[in-house]
C-alpha cells in the first residue's frame, strides 16, 4: 500500500485547487481530508481519491 501524504500535510485538490490537509487514511488510496470553508465560515472533512491530490506549495 502506497501512501504518498503523511497526517497533517498539507495537499491541493487538482480539481478545484482547494488546499486540504490530510487527516487519515481510509483504505488504500483514498484519504480523509478537512478544509475551511471562508463563505460559511465552517471545517468541511470529506473523503478524496489519493490520485486526485497533489503536494501543496
């Protein structure tokens, strides 16, 4: 099992460009993540393909 992300690193989303920071893992290749949402002003958390993240800058 490759895990390219530690916990608490930060990623980008290659979708939406959203910085995420990576809670855990949930299976192989699908992680855990949390953002902040500054419109509501909320702590989102969902579940993202490790494939469909990148290294943040």
């Amino acid at each position: 099992m490759r895990r390219l992300f530690r916990k608490g690193e930060r990623v980008r989303n290659k979708i939406d460009g959203k910085v995420m920071e990576v809670l855990r893992y949930l299976k192989s290749n699908i992680v855990e993540v949390k953002w902040f949402d500054l419109e509501s002003k909320e702590v989102h958390t969902n579940t993202v393909k490790e494939d469909k993240l990148s290294k943040a800058a």
